[in-house]
C-alpha cells in the first residue's frame, strides 16, 4: 500500500507550512485567517467595531469550581501558541460566568467580544467551554499551536453571538476493532472533536475481528480475541484497552464534554468473543476471529442460559467503566441460520411462546428476546440502549433509541413508533469509510461515495415527520468511521477529516443557517488548526474525467490534460519532473503535450499546503500492431497452479508444474475456480494463469483498468497490482492499440491482502477508448487462443 507515504508526506508538509507561518513577518495577513470562521456556525452573529487583544498581561475570570477548569484548559491550550502566562482568577479580561438563561439551554451560550474584554456567559460548564471553544475561532488559527508563535496579532473581532445546538447528541462513531486505535489516538481525536462541539463518541468495542476491551472474569476475550492472524500470514495484535485505560479515555473526554457511549454487540458480529469461548456459539465449534469484512453466519446461541450469563457479567463490568447514561447494544447483521437448527434455541422459542407472523420468523422475535432481556438488564444500573435499525424488527421497550444506518427508513418508523432515533445512513454520506474522491487515486475504502458537501448538506429530520409533527424523535446525527480498510491511524484521520467537521455544523446548526460556501470559506481556517494538531486530513486530489490515470497515451499530433477536484481549490504542475510548490503554474486549462513528458500535479490550499503530488507520464506512441494467427477458438488457455500465493515471485519460486491445463470463456472463470464459503476459512486457494489473444475492435489509445495481479498485452507489462488491496483498481494505464488480435496474458492469485479477497473479484478487464465516455468489460467474443 504505496500510497500511505505519500499521505504521510502530505501530512509532513502541512506541519513544514504550520512551522513556516510560526515564523511569519509581523502583522502579515494569512487569508484563511480573514473573517469570521466559526465553525459550527452559531445560531446568531453579528459583528461590531474594533478587535480584542490577547496579550501577556490577559487573564481569565472565572468564580465557580467548575467554570475555573474551563478557564485554566484554555489558559493552558493559549500558553502553548501565545507563551503568554495567562492567570485564572476572580476577575479579568476574558470573564467566564454561569448565569441562568432558559432561551440557551444546557449547552448554549453568549459571547460579547469588544476591544475591552470577553464575556462568556452560560448555564452550564459546558455551555462556557463551547462559547470559549467560538472565542479561540476567533482568534487567529495558529492560537492552535502546541508551540510558540511568534510575530503575530493575537486579535478577535468584536462581535456579539447568541448560540445554542440544533441536536443534542453530534456523535462521532469509531471502529477500533477492525484496526486499532491507541490511546494517544483516542485522545487525539478527542480534542479536536471537542472543538466542533461534537459531544458523543461511540466506541465499537466488539467485532467479529477483534474484542478490544478487558474483562477481568474472562481474560481469553483479550488474549484470543484480541489478536487474529491476517491473509498475509501476520499476527495482529493483541490489541485491547486495560480497563484503567478505558477509565483514562472516559475521563479525559468528559473534560472535554464529550460523553463516551461504549458498543458491545449483541447477538451477532461476536465471533472474537466465540473464538475465546467457543461454548458461547450453538455448536460450539472452534473457531477464530474473522480477518475479512462481512456477515459472519456463526452468533452467540440465545438458547443458552450461561450466553445470558456471560453477557450480565461482561455488562457488570462495563458500566462501572462508563458513566454514559446510553449503552449501545449492536443488534445488527446477525443471521440466524443456526438458529434454526438449533435445539436449545427452539426450545427457547417455544417456551417463550415466540410465534411468526406475517412480518417476522419466531427467530427474529427470538432475536428481539435477546435484545429486551439485555435492556431489562442494563435497566438495574440506570442504562437506556441505543441499537441499530435492525431492532426495530422486533418491539424494543420504548426507552430504546434507534440508531438508523440502512437509509433513513428506520429512523423513520422509529419516531412514527415513538422512538427517540439517531440518523447516521450511510447513503445519505454519513459512513466517512466510503469514498471522498476518484477511487482510482484515492486510498482504497469499502466503497459508496461521501463528499464534504454530501455531508453538509444532509438534514436528519425527514421532512415527512417535521409534516406530521414527529421531528422532535430525531435526536440527532452522528459519522460513522469503520475501519476495515483503515489500515492507520493516518489512513482513519484521512477519512475522517474535514468530512467529520461538515458533521458538526450539521448537528449544531440550524438548517436554515446553513451555507456550503460559506462554510467552504471558513474550512479553511480550520484546516490550519488541524495542522497544527498533526491531523493528516484529505485534500482533494486533482482528477481527470472518465477517471483518473497516471499514464496517458496519444497517436496525434498533440494531447490535452484536463483536471478538476472536488472543491474548486487552485492546482500547480510542473512539466520538467521537479516537484511543484505553491509558487508553480497556476493550472487554468487543459494542458498540452505534443511530446513525451512527466507532469507533476497538487491541489493548493490557501494556506500553501500542497495535496499528495500526482506524477502522470505522456507517451506518444505508434499503435502496436496486431498479430495474425488462424485456427483459433473463442477462450482462453488456463494453467492452475494449487496453493498460497501473495505474489508473483511466490507463483515463480514455487517452480511447481500447473496442476490443471483448461480453456475459458469468459475472464470472470478466472476467480471461480473453486467454490468458497462467505466467511473464505474453506477456499481452496489457487493461481491462474490465462493465456491467448485480445481482439481490439477498432484503432485507437484504450484505457485499461482491471483487479487482476498482472495484465501483459503484447508481452508487455500493462496492469501490476502486486501488493495491492485488489479493491477498485487503482493501476490504470493506457496504450496505443492497432485494430485486431494482441497477445493477452492475466494473472490471478487466490489470497487476502489487507482484508479484501482476490477471489470476490470478477477476474474482469476493463477497457475506455479514449474518444468514449465509460469503461466497458472485456467479453467472452474478445478473448481467443
């Protein structure tokens, strides 16, 4: 996975521009510091005259226990940027007050800015911590800093903001099961969220991949369930949090006012927790924790009275750890194959008198039983469930809070049932795993498409309930960051960022104050701080249209390259292969090429910080002519080579005679060879390799894209995926091609890079003329040997 230097690097460069600005000449003017760049926008604003100074001798006033540690976190976090000494006292400049106000609520606040003094007023603490949190964006971006600034104006527009949240719950949710998050990288994601005013973070703790938190009654939860052995033969893990950890992270979210919601899944995606207790499952088969994304069919058995048991105890555990009034109960994607087969669990069913009905098997009220046992449970300790939408397939007790991810639909019959709901759908752009860019270029992600604006512009109350009066069922909303192809931290934070801060606005603001370009213009403010908190967040790439490629062949006298990105930023570009900076060409239009050349292109931001660099190569070419041969016959010729191979140079090293010589019609007979089970624990693994001729239809340069480990045409190297998650082919090429028959060679090699298996591949090649529009697959009428 080449591509994670070159977004580290693109992360080191943003800390280069941070240092660079540390050092800027007094009283120079950043653009992305002009304005008001409040971000989420508050509910009311207006701007009047002068600006406020912070300087070494400002203090921060502060009367109550609580309103003071407000005022010394930020004292604390302004000495870091400013090297200002700033006091906490009973009085000063920046004045901190409780003060009741019932049109602000809990979590709102007043902020009166002149060039005298701050005033932040506010019902609660944490209305004080979100007025201050408006102060800081005030203030230049580099406030941020964890070093010294020097030469600049620490100012804040005068401005006078009434301000109070859309929604109560703004969640972030994360998936350390997939792959780990440390707690240095909790933390991390803790402080910048609480400066978004996002308020919930909800920590998937359970997963068929992994059980990342300690329960002192049943250790092998973390010592078998906390590590699994991926296709590439390594051992991840074990990953888990101690529960002095979790107390850690609990606690210094709440400082921050972000209240932790813990996840165990109940009944499915708990194959971790069956690999170390296999008696948990109905057949109790030995089993281990699941190393690719998916539904696993094998759950914990409901017949069981000692499942009950196990999941009580592992409950009395958590909430002692959690002070979180909701605890998230799963509920979701648990097939209940086994249930039906099961003996203890129809007994289960026919003794609590579980009878289908036109909308439901007795196995999914069995499932409904599980849930509402588990709420009555957590109801002795003061606990409301939240689950996903898949509850709702039963009849949750009306304190459950729906948390709806298929869609809108769930929330929907949520509220019409008079449940509280969370939106969260994916298809509405809330699942931050899902593509934010051309997926050629971009990292791998499980797919779907999410851009910044999709995620701004989304309202979480349909207005089919606002009509008939039921939008006050909606909570609030809340981002989604699964993990399964989040390999890093850096990779989570790419995803996650800026997307994550379109959420805020979203749950915080109302709909009516909304303004993507306005919140376009005030991003740029934020991305700075994200800077200065090492946040490695996405820029869009430049991209080509009809998808992107990094290598472009012409025939004519001449070529043309045109670029766009996802948010109209200024792109620069070298042509004498040296790396372009901020100072490079401007790009205005299409570039030209009549020659052979490199072309070197970033996306800027105003603040000087460069995109990932994207390297092109033009080639101008003679179409490579076609070969005559006769006698042939629709196919091509198939030797299989049985066994484990991650690369080509294993196949070659393995020096073994093909154990199968076959022809095939068609490329997808390429990947499905053997047959193979969901979970991929029985496949027969094998290497394939095709043989035979390509019939091109007409003259042309044809753009090649294909999840294949190799592509030869003509005996020449096309297509390399070697090391690559074979997920959205990211290696595409172009070539100059005669009309007629090339000599074609594919490779494919049975395994799982990074979670994805080759064989869940169609075997496909994919070919764009450079005159068409899209892609079209390579039929069975185009191969022959």
């Amino acid at each position: 996975m080449n591509l994670k230097k070159n977004i580290i690097s693109s992360c080191t460069i943003g800390l280069l521009m941070l240092a660079i600005s540390c050092e800027s000449n007094p009283g120079t003017s950043k653009t992305y510091n002009e304005g008001i760049n409040i971000i989420p926008m508050p509910q009311s604003l207006t701007e009047q005259k002068g600006l406020f100074t912070l300087t070494d001798r400002t203090s921060i006033g502060a009367l109550t226990p609580e309103s003071r540690a407000v005022a010394r976190y930020f004292a604390d976090k302004m000495k870091l940027s400013t090297g200002y000494d700033i006091t906490v006292e009973d009085k000063g400049r920046i004045m901190l007050k409780i003060d009741a106000d019932a049109t602000i609520g809990n979590e709102g606040y007043r902020l009166d800015v002149t060039p005298d003094a701050v005033m932040v007023t506010a019902n609660t603490p944490q209305g004080l911590f979100y007025g201050m949190q408006s102060f800081m964006q005030l203030l230049p971006a580099e406030i941020e800093s964890k070093e010294k600034v020097k030469n600049i104006a620490w100012t804040a527009p005068s401005v006078t903001i009434t301000d109070t949240p859309r929604f109560g719950y703004r969640g972030i949710h994360v998936d350390p099961c997939r792959h780990f998050m440390t707690v240095a990288e909790m933390k991390k994601l803790i402080d910048v969220s609480a400066m978004f005013k996002i308020n919930r973070l909800h920590w998937h703790l359970t997963e068929d991949q992994g059980w990342r938190i300690e329960i002192k009654k049943y250790p092998k939860l973390t010592e078998i369930g906390g590590k699994r052995i991926e296709g590439e033969g390594t051992e991840y893990g074990p990953f888990f949090y101690t529960q002095d950890e979790v107390k850690d992270i609990v606690q210094y979210a709440e400082k921050r006012f972000i209240t932790i919601i813990p996840e165990l899944e109940i009944p499915g995606h708990e194959l971790a927790a069956i690999a170390a207790y296999p008696e948990l499952s109905c057949k109790g088969e030995p089993i281990t924790p699941r190393i690719i994304w998916g539904v696993e069919d094998i759950v914990m058995c409901p017949g069981k009275e000692s499942v009950f048991a196990f999941l009580e105890d592992v409950i009395d555990e958590m909430v002692a750890l959690f002070p979180s009034v909701y605890f998230h109960i799963g509920g979701d994607e648990c097939p209940k194959s086994s249930w039906e087969t099961c003996p203890l669990c129809q007994k289960r069913i026919k003794e609590e008198g579980l009878k289908a009905n036109a909308h439901h098997t007795a196995e999914d009220l069995l499932q409904t039983y599980v849930v509402t046992r588990i709420e009555k449970y957590l109801a002795q300790y003061g606990k409301k469930i939240i689950g996903w939408d898949e509850i709702l397939e039963g009849t949750p007790a009306p304190s459950a809070t729906i948390m709806s991810w298929r869609g809108e639909k769930g929330g929907i019959e949520a509220a019409l049932k008079g449940h509280d709901a969370i939106m969260t759908p994916g298809s509405n752009g809330l699942y931050l795993d899902f593509y934010q860019g051309d997926p050629k270029i971009e990292p791998v992600a499980i797919g779907g498409y999410s851009s910044l604006e999709k995620v701004y512009n989304y309202n979480p109350v349909p207005d089919t309930l606002t009509t008939i009066g039921k939008g006050h069922h909606i909570i609030g909303t809340q981002a989604n960051v699964w993990s399964e192809y989040l390999y890093t931290n850096d990779l989570r934070e790419y995803q996650t960022f800026p997307r994550c801060i379109a959420l805020s606005e979203t749950a915080w603001t109302q709909q009516a104050r909304k303004d993507y370009k306005d919140f376009e213009r005030r991003l740029n403010n934020a991305l700075v701080r994200l800077d200065a908190h090492d946040i490695n967040y996405h820029i869009p790439l430049p991209e080509q249209p009809g998808g992107s490629c990094d290598r472009v062949a012409f025939t004519d006298e001449s070529t043309t390259l045109e670029f766009t990105n996802t948010r109209s930023y200024d792109m620069v570009y070298t042509t004498d292969g040296t790396e372009p900076t901020a100072r490079s060409a401007r790009y205005e239009s299409p570039i030209s090429f009549s020659t052979n050349g490199t072309l070197k292109i970033a996306t800027l931001l105003p603040s000087g910080k460069l995109s990932r660099v994207r390297t092109i190569l033009i080639e101008k070419q003679t179409p490579m002519p076609a070969i005559r041969a006769e006698n042939l016959k629709q196919g091509l010729t198939v030797e299989m080579t049985y066994g484990y191979y991650l690369n080509i140079n294993e196949l070659n090293a393995s020096a073994k005679t093909p154990d199968v010589i076959k022809e095939i019609k068609q490329l997808n007979e390429l990947t499905s060879q053997e047959k193979y089970d969901e979970s991929m624990r029985s496949v027969k693994q094998y290497a394939a390799v095709g043989t035979g001729f390509l019939k091109i239809p007409a003259d042309g340069v044809y753009f090649l894209s294909s999840d294949l480990e190799e592509v030869w045409l003509d005996d020449k190297l096309l297509i390399n995926n070697s090391g690559e998650v074979k997920r959205h082919s990211r290696k595409d090429t172009s070539i100059a091609l005669a009309k007629g028959l090339h000599k074609l060679k594919t490779v494919f090699l049975g395994h799982i890079i990074g979670g994805w298996p080759s064989n869940w591949n169609d075997g496909s090649i994919k070919l764009r003329r450079s005159d068409e529009a899209e892609f079209k697959p390579v039929t069975g009428n185009m191969l022959w040997h």
